[in-house]
C-alpha cells in the first residue's frame, strides 16, 4: 500500500533545478490495495494483510481500504516506519517518473503474514504482488496451499523470482515488460505457452491495448483483444485486470469468464482519471455484456 503524489509539470527539472509545476494530486495507491479495491466492487469477501506507518497516510490508507468494503484486520501499524509513499512527476506528454518509497512495506514478515491469517477458516483466491518482501507473500500462499486456496502472483514491479514462490505459485499475471524481465523472452503465445509449462503454472500476460495471451495449462494458448475504448489515463489498468480474474477465480467462474472480467475491469479504467477512483463497479460491466461474479 502506498499513497501516490502526483506532481503535474510542463517540463521535469534539471539536476540542481527548481520549477513551479501546475496541479498535484494525492490518491490512494499500491497494487495490492488496487487490486483489492477491484474484486471488493465487484462484490468478493476481500480481506488486506499488509504494513502502515504510524502516521496520518497510513491512518488514512486504512481508512479507504475500509470504506471499500475490505476486512483490514489484517493491517499492522508499525510505529517507526513510514507508510509507503510513491512521489510521481507527470510532464505534459503525460510521461511519468516515478520513485518508490516501500516504508513499512517492507516491513511485512511472514511471521505477520501467518498471525494474521490464522484467524481465517478459508479463502477462495489468495493473490501477492512484488511490493513486499517475497518471503512474506511466500508464507501467504503456504496458508493457501494449506487451505485449498488458489494462489495468483502479479509479479510487479519487475523483479527476479524467489524460486519458491513461483513453485507455489497458479496463477502468474505479468505484463509485457514483467513478462519480458523473468523470460527473456517477448510476448508470443508460444513463448506464453512454453513458460507456462516449464513452470507448471496458468499464465496470463497482459498487452495493454493489445488485451492478453492466456496458457492455462490444458487448452492451447489464447489471445482475447482488448475492448476499444476511449482512453483517459491507463494507471493501474493492469491491477483492475487482476483484481477482476481474482475475483472471478473466486466465485468459481471459469477461465474465459475470469480473462473477459478483467479485461472488462482494465478496459473500462482506463475511460476515467485516476487509480482506485476509475475502477468500474458490477454494473457496469455487466452493461458490457460481460458476466460478474455471482456469489
Ligand atoms: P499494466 O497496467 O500492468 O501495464 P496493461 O497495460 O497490460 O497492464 O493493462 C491491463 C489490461 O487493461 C489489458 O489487458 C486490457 O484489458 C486493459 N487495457 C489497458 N490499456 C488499455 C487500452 N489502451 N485500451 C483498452 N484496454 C486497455
């Protein structure tokens, strides 16, 4: 979790340089909490395990995650740490440069990770991303394993993968370039599909406007395009897409029904400014003709 500060410029500073820019904006951000975000619209039980500082944006991250919907007794307040924070810069061609402050993110243990799910008689869908410490999402999906959940890794931002943790895991959703950094190879359905099977697991790349290449392990490799849409701002399309297929794994849809979800999810993002506040609820994808979760 981490809150997103936008700075709005002509022109980003030189070393050593000071500019006055044009508009900033503060919202709620982390893919794990987007992604969270997106399956509790769309109705799922969800439930956040995770680390705030002891400050005012942390107070205020747990807040939101709250009036989403989200069980968040599973967010630890750690006094000396900061809340993660994410200082954005925006130049008028709309190209971003972004720096990541993990905070208390990095404070996530596994030994918070398991205090915090052994209250937890079950769970459908369990799903990890790169922004905690990979030991931690690791002890997660051990509880999943154990509790006859399904276990989905965003692996974002790009890093290489603890060994375990792809072994543990069913779901892996990259994008292109996350794709490309664990592969070495680009996008192709069979390079999709040759991965998928070297690691025994269901692969889904997300192409941006280009929809995604699926391997499901059974079926041969497929692509589903993207709906054309107009687009606003992509920022966290690809977390709305994996918040969609988690919460469509979760209602027991099958796989068809969970890639359409989230592409409806990711699609329909990008037509509005913003993170979590662009995420579609169930009825509007429904008006798309797409099915939702039934739970
Ligand atoms: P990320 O944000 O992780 O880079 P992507 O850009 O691949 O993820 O987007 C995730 C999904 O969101 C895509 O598979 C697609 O369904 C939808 N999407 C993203 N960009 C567009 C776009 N320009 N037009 C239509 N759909 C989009």
């Amino acid at each position: 979790m981490n809150i997103d500060m936008v700075a709005y410029c002509d022109r980003f500073p030189e070393d050593g340089e000071t500019l006055v820019g044009s508009s900033y904006a503060q919202g709620f951000g982390g893919k794990g909490a987007n992604q969270a975000v997106m399956a509790a619209r769309l109705g799922a039980t969800t439930r956040f395990v995770g680390c705030v500082g002891d400050d005012d944006l942390g107070r205020a991250t747990i807040d939101n995650l709250d009036e989403s919907g989200i069980d968040v007794s599973g967010i630890g307040v750690l006094a000396g740490h900061g809340t993660g924070v994410a200082p954005i810069w925006v130049n008028r061609d709309g190209t971003n440069r972004i720096l990541i402050i993990p905070g208390a993110n990095d404070a996530l243990t596994p030994d918070h990770v398991t205090s915090h799910l052994a209250g937890l008689d079950r769970a459908a869908v369990v799903v990890g991303q790169l922004e905690t410490p990979q030991d931690a999402t690791l002890a997660a999906f051990e509880w999943a394993r154990s509790h006859g959940a399904t276990k989905v890794l965003n692996p974002a931002p790009a890093a290489d993968l603890d060994d375990r943790l792809l072994a543990a895991t069913d779901w892996l959703i990259p994008n292109e370039t996350e794709f490309a950094l664990l592969t070495g190879d680009a996008p192709t359905e069979a390079a999709v599909e040759r991965w998928a099977q070297e690691w025994g697991c269901g692969f889904v790349v997300t192409l941006g406007a280009d929809g995604v290449i699926v391997a499901d392990g059974s079926n041969a490799p497929w692509r589903e395009a993207a709906r054309q849409v107009r687009v606003v701002d992509t920022t966290g399309a690809g977390d709305a897409f994996v918040g969609g297929f988690a919460a469509g794994l979760a209602a027991g849809m099958l796989i068809r029904g969970c890639v359409s979800l989230g592409g409806a999810c990711g699609s329909l993002s990008t037509t509005r400014q913003g993170t979590q506040s662009s995420y579609p609820d169930r009825a509007e994808v429904a008006d798309l003709g797409v099915s939702v979760p039934v739970w």
